[in-house]
C-alpha cells in the first residue's frame, strides 16, 4: 500500500519534486503552500507553482499564512492543524515551503518530516544555498534530505549526494539540484517504508550559512576581483540580477568571464571599460579584466553583447559608476 504523504512547498523547486512523489505512486494527501502573492505587471495574485500542479490533480490544498498556534495567525494554524492530523499521514516532504514548521507539524506524520534542501549539510544551512554555493566558488554542492527538526536545517541526514557546479548560473544549478532531490526523496520515502532508512547526525564542523539574497546585493563592485564578480553575476542570475550603472542608466549582467590583466593597458581603475567588441565588453576591477558577454537594458530583454551593442553605445574609457 502506498505511502500517504502531506507535502508543503511553494516554488518551481518544490513543484518538481511533488511531481517526482506523484510519478512514484505516493499518495498525496494534502498539500500546503504559501498563500498567493501579487505578481506579474498588473500584479494580480497568483498561485504557486506548488499550488497549480496540486489544483490540477485535484489534490487538496491549505495555504495556512502560520504554522503557529500562538502565533499572529493562530486560526490559520489550528484550521492547518485540523486538516493535518486529520489526514492520518505516514510522512510530509517538505522543500522550499517558506514557513516553519512547528514541533506539532513535525511530530504528526508517522514517520516524521523529510527534507529536500539543495546544499551538502552542514554547509549552507538556511534560506540561498543554492546562490551562496556559486557565489563562494565551492566546487561541488548537491542535495540532501533531512529528518526535520526544531533547529534551522540541523535534522540528522538520511540521503546525501553530490554534483560538480562547473560554470552554472544559480537558475541552471537550480534546475538540476531539483530533478536530484525529487529522485532522491522518493527513494527515502521507500527506504523509510521499509525501515531501511539511516540516520546520521550532522557534522559540528563545516557549518555555514546561506543567507536570504537581498535586492541590494545587485550592483557590482568593481573594487572586488574578477573571479569574484563574475561568481556573484552566476549566483544573481535569475534574482535579483547584477547590476552596474553607466551614463545614468542601470544595466543588467547576466553571463560574464574573467581573465587576468593582459598588459598595462588593462591597468584602469576599476569599472573603466577597456575595450568593446562584439564577443563582449572588458572592464576593469580590482584584479583581472571581467569580459561582459550578456547584458539587459532596463525594460529590454536579455542579449548576446554583440546584439546589446547595437541599441546600446558604449566606448572604452568610460566608467561604471562606483558601488555605494
């Protein structure tokens, strides 16, 4: 007989794995997912991802604002609590939900709640492993799914599994660290089942923190080394985008590579275009040349340099104003 499940989440990320649930033959319960948020120009409420896979299983669907019976919303949590343990759930799956879960939620499914978070823990605990991984330089990130616990992604591990980063962008990464985790979730639901699953307490050593990416992180220093700039232009990409500000108007960057000062003619001070060429813009920082080879014009949409060249005129010598 199948597993009955309970699953929360809310992005593309989770979306992914539900289905992944749902392919394998779980049963799915219930879902919980975020409320819906305002989006889009007109910025008429929209679903989650989560949500809108759900509705068109016919699957029912809480959007509890809390989770916290003596929190801001305590009707919400105890109409969540009713439809929780009235369930009779054997697990919850939990990926990118956005809420935390309190001990009762924790303690209501028979064999608890698993985790699908996108980093190898203990490192990049928290909210942007995902970006944090890139924009650090780590070689290698992947996924992990964890019993929860009360702490903030400090549950003991069950599934751990590694992939190289190479040159992804956060939305590249982002997409194969969720096809990862759906598969990976679904064997430990099996194995759970089985009462074949390990546990295995994390590691003291090694823990770090992948804060929330905030808006404000977006404009370029161009005092910070080439390397670096090009890794935080990945990790931004899709959200919330680099950004530089030149002739008064901001610029998007979206795909850059980094190469070491050739002669003292890239020896500028940093921000100053060197040279512009129709396989990319080179501009100078605090160690190394950054070559820009897509950018976005506020408004427009993403281009090759070549094509961003034509509507938009740029020449060596002039400078990206500082980061303030």
């Amino acid at each position: 007989m199948a597993l009955r499940i309970a699953f929360a989440g809310t992005p593309e990320f989770a979306r992914v794995a539900l289905e992944a649930l749902h392919t394998a033959g779980f049963e799915i319960a219930l879902v919980l997912t975020q409320p819906d948020r305002p989006a889009g120009r007109g910025m008429k409420l929209q679903a989650s991802s989560v949500k809108q896979f759900a509705v068109q299983h016919g699957w029912p669907v809480a959007q509890p604002r809390s989770l916290r019976l003596d929190g801001k919303y305590p009707k919400d949590a105890a109409a969540a609590r009713e439809v929780i343990l009235g369930a009779k759930l054997d697990a919850m799956v939990v990926a990118a939900y956005g809420l935390i879960l309190p001990q009762w939620v924790l303690d209501a499914p028979r064999l608890g709640c698993l985790n699908i978070h996108a980093s190898l823990l203990p490192r990049w605990r928290g909210a942007a492993p995902i970006h944090r991984a890139i924009e650090a330089g780590d070689a290698e990130t992947g996924v992990t799914i964890m019993q929860m616990d009360a702490g903030l992604d400090t549950g003991d591990m069950l599934l751990r599994e590694a992939l190289d980063i190479g040159g992804d962008s956060t939305a590249r990464l982002h997409d194969r660290l969720a096809v990862m985790g759906g598969r990976m979730v679904v064997d430990a639901l099996r194995q759970a089942d089985a009462g074949a699953l390990l546990r295995n307490q994390q590691p003291v050593e090694g823990v770090t923190y992948a804060h929330k990416i905030e808006k404000n992180e977006a404009p370029v220093d161009w005092t910070l080394g080439a390397e670096t700039i090009v890794r935080r232009i990945r990790a931004f990409d899709p959200f919330p985008g680099a950004t530089g500000v030149l002739g008064g108007e901001t610029v998007k960057f979206w795909a850059a590579t980094a190469r070491p000062p050739v002669d003292c003619s890239d020896e500028k001070a940093p921000g100053t275009v060197i040279a512009v060429a129709s396989d990319g813009i080179a501009v100078a920082t605090g160690d190394g040349v950054v070559m820009l080879t897509e950018l976005q014009r506020a408004g427009g949409k993403r281009l090759p340099a070549a094509d961003f060249l034509r509507g938009f005129d740029i020449e060596a010598g002039q400078v990206f104003d500082p980061c303030s």
